[in-house]
C-alpha cells in the first residue's frame, strides 16, 4: 500500500490553522494566567479572531478545492466564516461579566468560555466550507459540542443547566437524523465528495428511493440546527436559559454556518434533484415562518422573542435556498450578514439590561429605557425595526431580495408568505419598541440575585456561598459597559448604514452566490 | 475472508462450551450449604450492602469520562501508526505530531484545572 | 457459514435494542446495549469492515458502556413507568416509528434487495485494514482526522467545565459557618472582609481537629 501525500494549500486554509493555533494559546494562557485571566485571554482571542478574520479577507476571491477535496476554498464558505468571526468578536466583549464565565466567588473561567466559543468559530468555518460529507458531519459537531458546553456553562442556575441538557439533547437528536440521511446518500450514491454525488445523483438517482430518504432525513437534521419549524421547539427554551452571550452567538452563527452548508449541500450535492427537495423545503419555509410569528407574538421575555423571531427569520431565509437560483443564494448571504448585525445590536442591548435591572430579560427591563438610557434605547429601537423590516434598514433591504429571489424562481407565494409574516412580526417588534420608548420605568426591583444562586446539583457543604466576591461583581446600575456599547452601535450603525447604501453587502453577497453559479441552473 | 477469523470463532465457541458446562456441573453436582456470607455480591471484606440508590462519586465519572476522550485518541493513532513506516514521509510524522500536541493541550489544560487529582 | 454468523449477529443486535428499552433496570438495560453492540461489531466484520469492528468494540462496548454504568449509578434506579406518561405521546410515538419504518422498508425494497442474492460487493485485499483507514485518514480525509483531534480536546474541556470541581478561593472556604442560611449571608455582604478575616486565624485549628 503505498501513501500519497496529498497537496495542501496552506495558504487557503490559514483561516483554520490560525483559529485552532489561537484556541491553543486561549486554553493554555487561561490556565497559566489565574490573576489577569481575563486580560490576557481576550488579548489572544481578539488576536486570534482578528488575524483569522484578515486571512480570509485575504483569500477572497480564490476557488479551488483544498486537501483532497476537503473542503472548498470560495467566497460562500469565506463568507460563511466571516460572519462566525464577527460574532466571535462582538461576543468575547460581552462575556466579560458574564457570571458563567467571571464565576463569582470562584476561579475565573474565561480562558475555557472563549476558547470553546473560538472552537465553535472553528467548527463553523469548517463546516461553512465542507465538500464532504464526512467533513459536514465532523464539523458540524465541532460547532455544536462547545455550544451544548457554553449553553450549560452557568452551573449556578437551573435554567442554564437545563438549556445545556435540552440543546445536548435535541442537538444530538438532529445530529443522529443527519448521520442517517447522509448514510443513504452514501449508500445510494456511493460517493462522498458532493461533486462525485452530484455526478451520480445527476446520472439517474434523481429518483432514487435511499436517495431520496437521504434527502429527507439531512434536511430534517440540518433544519434541527437552523431551528426551522416544526424542528424549532428546542429554540425559545435554550435561547432562554443559555447566557445571554452564547445566546448571541449561537442565534447568528450558527443560522450562518449552517445555512452556508445547507446551500452548498443542497445546490451542489443534491442539485440534480432540486424537483425532489424544493417544493418540500418550500412547504417548510412557509410553515416556519407562521409558526415563528404566531409564536412569538405572547412572549414576554425578550430573549424567547428572538427565538420565536429567529425561527421566523430562518424560514425567510430559506426561502433563498428554495428559489436554487443565485439570485436566491445572493439574497440569502445578504440577509445572514443582516440578520448578524441586527441581532448582535439588540443581544448587546439585552446583555446591559440584564445585569442592571431585576427582571431579567423579561420586556419589562426595557421599559422607559428611552429616558432613562438612551445609547442602549437606540440601538434596540434600531435592531427591532430592522428585524421588522422597515425601509431604511438591512433588514428590509434581505426582505426585500428574498423576494425578489422568490418571485424570479415561481415562488411568488413565498414571497406573499414572506411578507405576511412581516405584517405580523411587526406586532410584536413593535411592542418592544412601545415599551422602550412610551412606558415609564418599572419599579427597580432590589437584584435578589445579588447573592449567588446555589450551584446546581451541589450540595451546600461543598458549595459555600462566598458573599464577598458577590456582592462585588453584581452590577453597579449605570455603568457605561464601554466594551458593550461600542459593539451595539457599530452593529445598530452598520444595520443603518446597508439600509441605505446596501451595494457594498449587495456586491460581497453576490460573489458568494457566484461562488456556486457552475452548479445553479 | 471468514476463514481467517475461524480461530475467534472456535476460541469464542470453546470458550463458552467450557465455561458453560463447568457452571452447569458445578450446579449439579455440587454440595449446596447456602449460608449468609455466600449469599453476598462480594465476599471480601467488610459486608457490603447494596441498595437501589446507591451512588459513585462524581470523580469516578470525570476520569472515565477522561478515559473516554484518550480511548479513542488511541483508536485514531492505532490506524496511523500502522503505516507510519509505510509511508516513510515527513508529512505523516508532522500531521501525527499536530494530533498528538491538541492532545497534549487537552492534558496540561485538565492537570492544571486539578481534573486529576483524586478528591 | 457467512448466513449463520449474519443471523447470530443479525439476532443479537436486535434482541439487544429491544431489550434496552424493555428491561427495567438500566443496569440490565446497559448489558443488553454491550450486547447490541457486540453484535453489530461482529456484523461490521462480515461487511469486511474489520478495523471498525475493533474500534466498536473498543470504544463502545468497552470505555463508553463503562461511562454508561457511571451514569446509571449515578443517577440511581428511578422507578420509571415502563409506559410513556404523555397520554397524546403514546399513542403518537408508536405510529410515527411504524411510518417510519414503513418509509425506510419501501426504500430498502425499492433498490437494496436487487443485491439479495450477490455476493455482496467485491473489495480489494485489504480492505477495511487499519492501514487502509491510516491512508485515508492522511490522505483524504487530513481535515477531519485533525478536527476529530480538536473535538476531543474540547470534550475534555467541556467535561471539566461542567463536571469538574469547582475550586473556591481559600477566603470563602474560612467563612463557613455550617448553618447559616443564604439569607443572613447576603445581608452579611457588606461586613464580610472583616468577618473573613477576623475567621482566618481560626481556620488552621479546625483543619488540624478534622485531620486528627
């Protein structure tokens, strides 16, 4: 048996060489580091961060496969990767208070929260890039594993702990349905490298029996992820119970990452059978949108709101990937990068609130927020009128090419659909606005959380409550949380900004749809 | 192709024929005195008393847990350096060395973090 | 030869699935699922997949069933209702499983019994080999051999962020009084410098009495 080494392009993938050489330096600077852990970590994970974000910068505009096939080096994947990054590095700021990574009282642990979340970052530039089904599947792990860790990370509350469990849970569940399906299309094509299934799909498997279960069951696994109805129960439960920060984050990357492979997949691999899986997916996009709509139109906590919202927004884009067009592909990159500024704006915002006010992320804590705290009142005003798709914003700008996209492919009742339901979701956008802008304050209710919650599981022998360092890492009200505030203007000013003059995102997102054009009918 | 395994199969068979039967004969022929001490799930030492919510500690769970993630480090190695004379090349040596060093940070990040030692 | 060990493996892997759910005691549960999994090992085999089968057994049927039991003990024998207690759920469960496997029969039908009477697919010598899985794992699939890597160090980082201990700083160990409440701890926040302190001294006393 002889071995061939096969050719590596080091320069195409030093996106992932830098990440995993930073998530190294992040885990052992963290435990090397007890006293300004917090200092020296963020320094290396804003480092990393930054260094994988100008390497892809830098790479932009090749295309060509690296390591056998592997992966598929194009602006798709580098988009994909781009839009992680960016929340990586919104996110790393707003974990600095965060409990489940201060842990008052105890051993800081900021060196494992951003290195799991750079890990994450990892998996989803993997992912965003894979041409292989044994990659998609790896990488698609690498992604969630952290995130089931960070989700749980707050073992002091019950409520996080059970987040963990859930997302574990329902995570793996969809992970199990997408092995399955990627098995049968295995199976069937015999291949897998999506080019060679392609081939093969293409050359009278259209039809196939275990290809098609193939397609259903990757499809229900990869909606799991991209929490499309009806797979998005999990959605409100863990996006609540999960610390702010990671709820972030796994509301925009992991949509992007995940959408970014569903494309690639679905064009590329699958193509051939695009008769097959539209009308399915199209039925889904409709359902979701409804039912992330209806649903979120009783929340009272904001972050449940954003979960219901996501569903919603999920099902707009993926109205992108039924159109098969790259006119649909184009809108689709659009609206993720959108989606990625206007939900960063308001989690920053929801972040602050949390830890000032005693109601939590509950739509109370938002009320008067207008008088009181105008830089935070802004941009979540801004945030929720972009996620509602009024004109001026990003948000309508996406709405508005999905429709376009959807409209080109015969789907006009997509796009009907897509605008009723941004006729509904304004009733609650707009609440959220009512509240923060025509309500008075609410009562300040005294932080009873001041004092550590028991951890979870523990007993109180071996759990003692160190009031001290409580007392002293709960919020002072009115802090500037520079680091927080910064980040949402930039996200809430950018959200403006491609409302406006969206032809620089227009121009990036269509050469991540030319990426694909070879396989686009 | 199933040829080759016909040893494991006749050790697999043997093994269960013999260790069948002499269960089976020790029942059979065997004097019966039941007494308490017998009667125990483990008869060295101090009494052991078994109930339905008896619980390990979560220590013996962190180090199987560890032990886990190293198993199957070992079951990625095994194929690897089953070619590594094979292939006689640097680049295999420098992958192999990449997989073992993420390891290797693994193994510092959970000493330093006490996962090993015994509490 | 190759029929018998088919339906022993074939048998024992799902008379072990069936008896993991049906048998009450996890522990029993668990050994039926070592079984499951030794016999969908000895299955891997006669698909020529032999180093999968090592690896099954190894890894599943070894260390995870290990963590299974840990687990099973940990969590103690919960008297669970051996009928799912959702009423709409019981019903519905049993019904998507038989559509399910109904889906999943049609499309096995449908292409996979063409093959019923070959003799199964023709491999080259070696096939299946460790050294078959090394070239690959070097050669096609690089990245995926080294994400596997890097998924393992982050579980062994998420294992101990969620399961480890949680070391406290030697300030709050001190000021454990045994059966002060959380309430009068809070209230006692803003005089806990001097509370810790003036406990300190009275620490290494009470560490010598539990040692002693």
């Amino acid at each position: 048996m002889t071995f061939h080494a096969p050719h590596i392009d080091y320069a195409g993938l030093s996106p992932v060489i830098a990440l995993t050489a930073g998530i190294c330096a992040v885990l052992v600077g963290g435990v090397f580091s007890a006293r300004r852990q917090r200092l020296v970590v963020s320094v290396l994970s804003l480092t990393t961060v930054a260094v994988a974000a100008g390497l892809c910068i830098w790479q932009w505009g090749e295309r060509e496969d690296l390591v056998a096939g592997a992966l598929r080096l194009d602006e798709l994947g580098l988009a994909g990767a781009l839009i992680a990054i960016l929340a990586a590095a919104v996110v790393i700021p707003l974990s600095w208070r965060e409990p489940a990574a201060e842990r008052p009282g105890s051993e800081p642990r900021h060196g494992e929260f951003q290195a799991l979340l750079l890990s994450s970052v990892l998996g989803m530039v993997l992912l965003a890039q894979a041409q292989n089904l044994v990659v998609l599947f790896v990488s698609l792990e690498l992604l969630s594993v952290p995130l089931y860790v960070l989700c749980g990370s707050a073992v002091r509350r019950t409520q996080s702990l059970e987040s963990g469990l859930k997302y574990l849970i329902v995570g793996s569940l969809g992970s199990a349905t997408l092995l399955y399906g990627l098995a049968f299309i295995y199976g069937g094509s015999g291949s897998t490298d999506f080019t060679t299934i392609r081939d093969a799909v293409g050359s009278g498997l259209t039809d196939d029996p275990l290809v098609l279960i193939g397609i259903a069951l990757a499809a229900t696994g990869l909606a799991f992820k991209i929490s499309i109805a009806p797979f998005h129960q999990w959605t409100p439960d863990v996006y609540e119970g999960a610390p702010t920060p990671v709820t972030a984050f796994m509301a925009v990357a992991t949509k992007a990452a995940a959408f970014c492979v569903f494309v690639r997949f679905f064009e590329v691999a699958l193509g051939p059978a695009v008769d097959n899986w539209q009308p399915a997916l199209a039925v889904l996009a409709a359902v979701s949108i409804v039912v992330g709509n209806i649903g979120a139109l009783g929340q009272s906590s904001l972050k449940r709101l954003l979960g219901y919202s996501g569903v919603a927004q999920a099902g707009y884009m993926l109205v992108g990937i039924v159109c098969a067009s790259a006119l649909g592909v184009n809108a689709l990159v659009f609206y993720l990068a959108a989606y990625t500024l206007m939900n960063l704006a308001a989690f920053a915002v929801i972040v602050v609130r949390e830890r000032e006010s005693g109601y939590g992320d509950g739509i109370k804590a938002f009320e008067g927020l207008g008088r009181d705290r105008p830089d935070l009142a802004w941009p979540l005003t801004i945030a929720m009128l972009a996620l509602a798709g009024l004109p001026a914003t990003a948000g309508f700008m996406g709405k508005l090419y999905l429709i376009e996209a959807a409209v080109d492919a015969d789907y006009t009742w997509l796009g009907v659909a897509i605008a009723i339901g941004t006729m509904i979701s304004l009733a609650y956008y707009l609440r959220v606005v009512a509240a923060v802008w025509m309500r008075p304050a609410a009562e300040p209710l005294a932080p009873e959380g001041a004092g550590m919650p028991a951890m979870a599981g523990g007993s109180p022998e071996a759990d003692p409550l160190p009031s001290l360092a409580a007392a002293t890492a709960a919020p002072r009200p009115g802090t500037r949380c520079l680091a927080i505030l910064v980040p949402a203007w930039l996200m809430a000013g950018a959200t403006i900004f491609f409302g406006v003059l969206p032809s620089p995102l227009v121009d990036w997102a269509s050469h991540a749809g030319g990426a694909l054009t070879p396989f686009l009918a | 192709m199933l040829h080759s395994y016909l040893p494991v199969i006749v050790f697999a068979g043997l093994g269960v024929i013999v260790g069948g039967t002499l269960a089976m004969v020790n029942g059979l022929i065997g004097p019966r005195r039941p007494s308490r001490a017998k009667d125990d799930p483990y008869e060295c030492g101090l009494p052991s008393e078994v109930t339905r919510t008896f619980r390990f500690g979560i220590s013996f769970y962190m180090i199987a847990m560890l032990f886990i993630l190293f198993d199957i480090e070992v079951v990625f190695l095994y194929p690897v350096g089953v070619i590594l004379r094979a292939a006689h090349s640097v680049f295999v040596l420098v992958e192999v060395i990449v997989f073992v060093v993420l390891l290797m940070v693994a193994l510092i990040y959970v000493w330093r973090r006490g996962a090993l030692d015994w509490r | 030869m190759v029929q018998v060990a088919f339906f022993v493996g074939a048998i024992g892997a799902t008379g072990g699935a069936l008896a993991v759910i049906a048998l009450r005691n996890p522990f029993y549960s668990v050994l039926a699922l070592v079984v499951h999994l030794v016999s969908l090992a000895g299955l891997f085999l006669l698909l020529y997949a032999q180093f999968v089968a090592a690896a099954q057994v190894v890894v599943y049927a070894g260390a995870v069933m290990v963590l299974y039991v840990f687990v099973a003990a940990y969590v103690g024998a919960v008297e669970e209702p051996i009928w799912e207690p959702i009423p709409g759920q019981r019903f519905l469960a049993p019904l998507l499983a038989v559509a399910l496997l109904v889906e999943l029969t049609i499309a096995i039908l449908g292409t996979g019994l063409t093959a019923l009477d070959s003799e199964g697919p023709t491999v080259h010598a070696g096939f299946g080999t460790p050294a078959e899985i090394g070239n690959l794992l070097l050669e096609r699939f690089l990245v995926v051999f080294e994400a596997a890597s890097m998924l393992l160090l982050i579980a062994a980082v998420g294992a101990v962020v969620l399961a480890g201990r949680r070391t406290t700083p030697p300030t709050s160990s001190a000021s454990r009084p045994g059966s002060a409440g959380s309430g009068s701890e809070v209230a006692a926040g803003p005089h806990a410098p001097t509370a810790t302190s003036s406990l300190a001294p009275a620490d290494p006393p009470s560490a010598a009495e539990q040692g002693g």
